[in-house]
C-alpha cells in the first residue's frame, strides 16, 4: 500500500515545502480539463468570432500558458520549475467549451499543478471573456487526466470519471 501521508506537513503539522533536492530530474507530464457550461448562443458566438471582447480562445489559450508558467507564484507550496512546454486546446460542444491543458518539463517534481493552473485560468478567461453575453455560466469539472514521470510513474483517468466521454478530440 503506497503512503498516504500529506507530505506537505513537518512532523509538527506545519505546512513546509516538500525537499526534491534528493529526486532524480525526469521527463514529466500532466493533462488536466475542464469546461465551461454555457447557453448555446454563447458557444456560437464564440466559435464565429463574434464576442465583443475579442478572440476568446486565443486570449484563454495566452492566459492559460502565462498562468502555467507563474503557478509556483499562485500556489505557495508549489516549486518554481522551468516548464519545457504547455499547450491549450479547446472543443467547443453545443453547451459548454472544454479547455485541455498539458504541461510537460524535466525537472525533479511534477507539473499538475501547472497544468490544473494553465487549465483553471484559461476557464475563467472565456467565463471573463463571455460574461457579457451569458450571466448563467458555470465552471466544472476541473480534473487532472493523466501524469507521467517520476517515482510513481503513470497514472490516467478512467474517462468514467466525472461523467466525462473520454474523448481526446480537443482541435480548436
């Protein structure tokens, strides 16, 4: 059984910044995703251009690989890392928008944390971006999908999870 423990606690139970100096740098990777759920209209509006505020998925996409590279600065447990590469992509369904954020570095600890953070922020940009046009949209469903690298390997998401169809076609 693998240890439980949280590792961001002293033997005290004081919050500290986990030791990787011992670790190994590896190639390390992490997909997390989420959506925004809005009215049909909103969608297509977004995907014709036409949101007054600009280009919503090119704004969300900048402000998702920004957000990636300050995470450290945002979470304070979190180590700064030099982050080799973040890409977002985007599926526009007819009620909500999907972000996929993946993160990839080489480095001694891994890039969940930068790539929740990439996908986080470039959600509430198209929410920022939109709330114009649509008051009711909602954020959901934020999750990390899939890591690789370091000790513990691999691990993916069953697509079960979250209700999500597990779909990997995420081109815009």
């Amino acid at each position: 059984m693998p240890d439980r423990r949280l590792t961001h606690l002293d033997p005290l139970g004081r919050a500290r910044m986990v030791d990787v100096t011992p670790k190994d740098p590896s190639h390390r990777r992490a997909v997390a995703r989420g959506r925004v759920f809005m009215s049909p209209e909103t969608t297509a509006l977004v995907a014709r251009g036409a949101v007054a505020k600009g280009d919503v998925l090119a704004v969300a996409r900048v402000a998702g690989i920004q957000a990636a590279k300050r995470t450290s600065d945002l979470i304070p447990l979190c180590h700064p890392l030099l982050v080799g590469s973040v890409l977002v992509n985007f599926r526009i369904e007819d009620s909500f928008i999907e972000v996929e954020a993946q993160v990839e570095t080489f480095d001694r600890t891994g890039v969940e944390m930068e790539a929740l953070t990439a996908c986080t922020t470039a959600l509430l940009t198209v929410y920022d971006m939109c709330k114009s046009a649509d008051r009711a949209m909602v954020i959901g469903d934020v999750a990390l999908w899939e890591k690789t690298g370091g000790r513990s390997g691999t691990w993916r998401r069953d697509p079960r999870d979250l209700g999500g169809d597990g779909g990997d076609g995420l081109g815009a």
